[in-house]
C-alpha cells in the first residue's frame, strides 16, 4: 500500500506524524511525507521520503510580523466582542483590527449560549479564508495533486490544519484520515455547526466529508478527546532525532 502523509509546516506537527508513519514503513508500505519547502530538510532527518508542496510558509517571519502588529496595537491580547470594536477606533485601529481577527479566529469557545450560528458560520469563514487557505496554498494543492497523480497513494494521512491532503485524495480516489496533533478544536466546533445547519459557502468547503476523513487519529493516548462526530484512535508521536555524542 502506498500512504501519503502531508504535514503543517512546523516541526511539532511533522513529528506527531512520524511515528505512524514508520510503523506502516516498517510493515512494508511505501510512505511520503509532503509539506511546504521549509520543511524537507527535516522530513529528511526523519529517515522518510520528502516531497515538496508549493511555496515556502516562512512561519517565523509571520509570527514576528503579527507580535509586531500585537504590539503596535497597545493591546492585551484580549479578544473583544464586535460590539467593542468601534469604542477601540474602528477597522483602521491596530487594536481594533488585532482583536477582531482573534475573535473570528478563536477555535476554543465551548459554551453553548455563544455557540450560535452566526458566531460559528464567521469563524469558520474566517479560518477557512485566512488561515486554512493559507496553509494549503493554491500553489501547494496543485503540487500535491499532481503528485497523487503520478505517485497514486491509496491512503492520504493529512494534518487537520492541511486541507490540500484531502483534496489531493478525492482528487484520485484514496481514502484519507486525519491525524490530530493536539485538541480537535475543528471536529468539536464542527458538530454544533452542522447540527445548526451550516455547511454551505467558504464555511462550510473543508468541513464536510472532504474535511472530516474515514475517521481521526489521535497522538497521544493520554490526550482528550474534543468532540469530533468521527472515530478516534491513538498513536504517540515522535520526539525528534536523537542527539549523537
């Protein structure tokens, strides 16, 4: 069988990935790692097959950009609710514009009386046209895709944050699972959302059944297990290379 991974660019998520993916190695399936170009040097180190999708995410360049922001702003960091917006300036205040992108953005909310359906059709509009389409650039769902193409993998194991993995999938006929590295903040928000009858628009794109998979896999066995409507399974993930003396 052959098994196609796809990672966030981020060394915590590649290595959550890891180990399930040297058992099916071991067992005698053949594996691809694919992420973003600033990761292949150290899906390399990890012993697996590298395969480059799209352009460089530069993470650390865009977290130093937004603490820059964050701190332009003289915030707290405390999100606000839209009603506040305007007493901190309006669209054109950095504050402003800094707590109204974590507002839309906030993955973590659990209490039902905020768990409306405008609450969660704007949050899963704003990550699935900010966050999530920048994580699975144009650019990298062309190059996984056409990689699928020619490497035809039976199973495509993606990163809840790297929704090019199930595109690439559906693109030829695999099935696909996805591999929590952390909470399932998206499976948990998901349920309430579709259950309130969301699903259409950029919302809803990702999180239907190309967003949600056979079913999910979990890293670590002592992890929680946060609402998501699919089957859960465990694994514990890698620690890295060890360090020779």
């Amino acid at each position: 069988m052959r098994v196609l991974f796809t990672t966030h660019t981020a060394k915590s998520h590649l290595y959550a990935q890891v180990s399930l993916a040297w058992a099916l190695r071991a067992a005698g399936h053949e594996v691809h790692m694919a992420g973003q170009p600033d990761l292949a040097d150290d899906i390399t180190r990890t012993g697996l097959t590298a395969v480059t999708a799209g352009a460089a995410l530069d993470l650390a360049a865009q977290m130093e950009s937004y603490e820059q922001h964050e701190h332009d702003g003289s915030g707290d960091g405390t999100a606000q609710d839209p009603s506040a917006w305007e007493e901190s300036g309006g669209a054109d205040d950095h504050r402003a514009i800094a707590e109204r992108y974590e507002y839309w953005t906030d993955m973590t909310e659990i209490r039902p009386q905020k768990l409306s359906y405008e609450y969660m059709h704007g949050v899963f509009t704003a990550m699935a046209t900010q966050v999530f389409q920048q994580y699975s650039a144009p650019a990298m769902i062309d190059d996984l895709v056409r990689h699928a193409r020619w490497w035809r993998p039976d199973l495509v194991v993606w990163d809840p944050l790297t929704f090019a993995g199930p595109v690439a999938a559906r693109a030829v006929g695999a099935a696909h699972v996805r591999l929590l590295f952390g909470l399932d903040l998206i499976g948990r928000m998901r349920r309430p959302y579709l259950d309130a009858g969301g699903g259409g628009g950029a919302a809803g794109r990702g999180q239907g059944g190309a967003g949600a998979g056979l079913c999910t896999r979990q890293r670590c066995r002592s992890a929680p297990r946060a609402g998501s409507d699919r089957g859960i399974r465990a694994s514990r993930p890698w620690s890295g290379p060890r360090q020779r003396s």
